[in-house]
C-alpha cells in the first residue's frame, strides 16, 4: 500500500436550500496513484473535486495532505500543491492572453523560477511536457483546436509543481479523436512525474484504462470503491452493475 | 494528428492575409471606418476652431445681425450679430468635451461596482442593485433637472448630476456579464491558480467583461449630448454667452416661426450629424470588440 497523498474523511457538503451534495464521503488517494471517480450527473462527483481543490469551502469532515490538515484558509503551497483540469477548456482559460502569459502569470505570482529567461525556459518545458509545439506560447488559446486548449489549461496546472491533479472530466467537452491523446497524456504526468490524480469522469472506458482504483458515487455517498478491475469484473453494488450495463460497449 | 494540421491551416491563413489594414477595415466593419471619420472631422474642427473662424464667438455685432450665409460669414449670423460658423465650433468643443466627461465618471465608477456586485454577489450585490433601482425609479430628466436646479448651473453640476444616474447602465451591463462569466469555470481556473481577488477582479475579469460597457459608452455620449443640449436648451445647462448647441437652438426658437429657420436647424444638425457619427463608431466597436472564444 502507498503513502497516503490526499485522505478525506466523513466529508459531507449541503447546498443553500438543502440539497445534500455529500454524504459522509471518504477517500483515499495514494502517492502517484490514479483513483477514477464516476458517477452520472448531479451525483456530487464535481462537488468533491472542487472540496478537495479549495473552491468550496463550506464542508463539513476531514480533509489531509501530505499528512497536513486543509482548512479552508489554505496556505500557498497548499494552493499550489493540488491543481485542477476543467471539463470546459474553452471557458477555463482567459482569452485575451497568450499561453505565455498565461503561464508567466502564475510563476510570478508565485515567485516560480528567476527572473524572465529562467521563466520563459520552464515554459517551453512545460510545452514540451504537454505534447506542444514551444512556438505556441505566443499564440492566444482562442487560435487553437480543444484538445490544444485541454493542453494548455494541463501545462497551466503544471506550472505551479502540483504534487495532485484533479481532473474534472477533462475530455468531456473534447472531439473523440483527441480525448486518447489527452487521456495518455495523464497517464504519462503520473510516469514521469509520479503526479497522483483524481480523475473524475462519466466515461467507464476511459476510467477503466487510465485508473488504479475506483471510486463509484450515487447522490453524493461512495457506493464502492475498489481496484479498477475488480469494479469491471465483479462488481459489489447494484448501482455499480447499473452504471456498467448502461454503459456502451467499445471496442 | 488532427491538432497539428489545425495549426498549419491557421499559420498560412495568416500569412495569405494580405491588403492593407485601412482597406481590411472597410471590408470587415465599415461603420468603425466611416463613424470615426464623421467624429474624428467634428473633434478636429472643434479642436482647430480658432484656425477655421476669425470670429470671436460671444462678440456682437448690431450692424449685421440674422445675416443669411455670405463670404464673411460662412453660415450667415443670429439676433445679435455673432457669427453662426464660430459659435458651432466653439459650441462643439463645449458639448463634445462635456459628453465626454460625463461618460468617464459613471463609466470607471458604473463598471467597477459592476464587476464587483458580479463576482462577490451576496449582501454587496444587493445593497448597489437596490440603490441603482431608486435611482432609476425617478424619470431621468426630472432627476437631472432637479440635480441641476440644487447644484446651480455650470459644466460641474451637469457632470455630477448625468453621472449620479448614468452609472446605473454600466454597472448592470457589467454586472450581468459578470455573472455570466463567474458561472463557466473561468474564475474557478482563476481560483485554483491561487491569485489575488484584486488581480482577478481588474486584470481577468474586468478586461473580458468591459467590451460591451465601451459599446454602451458611445450611445451614452450620444445620450449626454442629448441631455446637456436639452437642459441649455431650458436654461439649465451652459449658460449664455457661452456657446453651445442647445443654447444656440433655444436662442433661435424665437426666429423659427419667423421664417428665419437656420438659426435652430444649424445646431440641430450638428447634433445629429454627431450623435449618428458617434452611433457608428459603437455599433463599430460591438463588432469589433467582440471577444472570440
């Protein structure tokens, strides 16, 4: 079993007006390990990656890192510390900058790297991480295909030096031709870097390959969690066998 | 694979745009072109007036008074003898410079409230939104005259009291758009990159959002010249003898059923000529300021 990375506890998470996002929800995401997190819509699936990011603060349970508590008042390598990939890459990143300033942003607010030249060359690292061509740092988002897009928001998450990624349905918005690539692409931050992930996604294929574990949520509780293969080949909850039936077979 | 070929399509279709960038602006938004020609010849004129006229706008000359146009005097003269050419440009500088002035103000202050009621919402939203609609319950005019008639006459009192009720638009036009872009996943991008609020606010939000107040800000200057030509034309504006195009007209009004019509036609063509002009350029700006996603 892998050191722990992320450990959340009992986490529960009401809605002004009532409505009970999360119910006393635990998971565990180990050191450079990939825990798929599925569910259908409205299931709290997001809710619990945007708990985990620090974007919604009222929760209640526990919530680790690193072995560190999180409270709503993070520190800035806490920030920094866990990332985040949105679903919609056409939203997520600001259109009126280039990639380069996208990405130079966040280093100096971060005070990441020295000075303009150190900075401008961890860019074109990051570039060359995220499968781009370097020349593309100048070049707006709004000039390039989605699946380009979903790149640069990864490169973006990067630039910080996350130690987790959480990763909303990074695909669903994406041409089916270019959600392999973008899909390897996690698998190969989690190689290289040994970057762990929350991967959260409706896509049962997807999860299947890029996946150690899994997670199946059903308005708002984990129903199961188990090894990857072990919810594909035999799975314990009804709702589990529900989702993989509906599921469409590809080959 | 396909990404690749998407960004040779895009290289070369930079390179194979070629004509000049004034002829690419008649193609692509003529009404930017012309509404910017029709402003930038009135700005100018009012600019240059002591070059284009000899004539000393408030100075009366009782031997040639509602003179029709002649050599020396381009579009002829009103009751008391002053040259009509003269007192256009230097009304323009006037009301041009006024409707201007009355537009930055609740534009910086109309925005900014907007941006913020947008993004932070809650108790904050709601006290500015319910201010703005008692403003606004008030009919415009019976508000601005009443402004007006508290704080005296004069350039300052018609700035305070345009400004006081035309923030409103600015802030719900930015506000909206706001909220618009607080629901995508922009600002929570934003969020998780850990920056400040204050840089969120001014330098992502504001920037992508302000378009369409800059649009709304050139029918306000329309709208201002409308509203300070109205309150001279009633006396509560520029006061005589200062020149201006409601004074003018609200002069002339008396020679109108006369028969003597230009002395009221004159500026009001002004106006239009203007306010069209300005109308042009908006409606431009809508088109080219349009953020593509």
């Amino acid at each position: 079993m892998t050191r722990n990375e992320l450990v959340a506890e009992g986490l529960s998470v009401t809605f002004p007006g009532g409505m009970q996002a999360l119910r006393n929800v635990d998971i565990r995401v180990g050191a450079g390990e990939i825990v798929g997190l599925v569910g259908e819509s409205g299931s709290g699936k997001s809710t619990l990656g945007r708990v985990i990011v620090g974007l919604q603060n009222s929760y209640s349970g526990a919530l680790r890192f690193a072995d560190e508590a999180l409270t709503p008042r993070r520190t800035r390598p806490q920030r920094c510390a866990i990332q985040m990939v949105f679903q919609d890459p056409y939203a997520s990143l600001d259109p009126r900058m280039t990639v380069w300033q996208l990405i130079h942003e966040l280093m100096v607010v971060h005070r990441i790297g020295t000075g303009r030249e150190d900075r401008r060359q961890r860019c074109e690292d990051l570039m060359r991480r995220v499968h781009l061509p370097g020349a593309l740092l100048d070049s707006r988002p709004t000039s390039m295909s989605g699946g380009q897009r979903q790149r640069v928001a990864i490169a973006r998450a990067l630039a910080v030096n996350p130690r987790f990624l959480v990763a909303d349905e990074p695909t669903a918005a994406l041409d089916v031709s270019v959600q392999a690539g973008i899909i390897n692409l996690f698998a190969d931050l989690r190689q290289e870097m040994g970057l762990s992930q929350l991967f959260i996604s409706h896509n049962l294929a997807v999860v299947r390959s890029l996946c150690d574990r899994v997670a199946v949520i059903y308005r708002g509780e984990i129903v199961e969690m188990a090894p990857t293969g072990a919810i594909f080949d035999a799975p314990q909850h009804d709702y589990t066998r529900q989702l993989l039936a509906a599921a469409p077979d590809l080959p | 694979m396909s990404e690749r070929e998407m960004t040779a399509t895009t290289a070369s279709g930079d390179i194979a745009r070629s004509p000049g960038p004034l002829k690419r602006l008649r193609r692509d938004n003529p009404q930017l072109l012309y509404g910017s020609l029709i402003v930038g010849v009135i700005v100018l004129m009012a600019l240059c007036a002591p070059l284009l006229t000899s004539y000393d706008p408030t100075a009366q000359d009782f031997m040639s008074t509602l003179q029709g146009p002649s050599a020396d005097h381009l579009l002829g003269t009103d009751n008391l003898g002053r040259d009509l050419w003269a007192r256009l440009l230097y009304g323009a500088r006037v009301d041009l410079f006024l409707a201007t002035i009355a537009v930055v103000l609740p534009f910086v202050i109309g925005s900014t409230l907007g941006a913020l009621c947008g993004y932070f919402g809650g108790w904050f939203d709601t006290i500015v939104m319910r201010i703005a609609d008692i403003v606004v319950a008030f009919p415009f005019y019976v508000l601005v005259i009443s402004l007006v008639f508290i704080l005296g006459n004069g350039v300052s009192s018609i700035i305070i009291a345009i400004s006081i009720v035309s923030w409103i638009a600015y802030a719900r036009i930015i506000r909206a758009e706001a909220m618009v872009l607080s629901s995508t996943n922009f600002m929570d991008a934003l969020h998780v990159g850990g920056l400040g609020v204050p840089r969120i606010i001014f330098r992502h939000l504001m920037p992508n959002v302000l378009s369409q107040g800059i649009v709304y800000a050139m029918s306000d200057i329309v709208a201002n010249i409308g509203v300070i030509v109205t309150l001279s034309y009633f006396g509560l504006g520029i006061v005589p003898p200062t020149p201006d195009w409601g004074n003018m007209m609200s002069e002339g009004q008396p020679f109108f059923a006369g028969g003597i019509y230009s002395l009221m036609l004159i500026p009001a063509v002004a106006v239009i000529v203007t306010s069209y002009g300005l109308s042009m350029i908006g409606d431009g700006l809508a088109t080219a300021l349009r953020v593509k996603r």
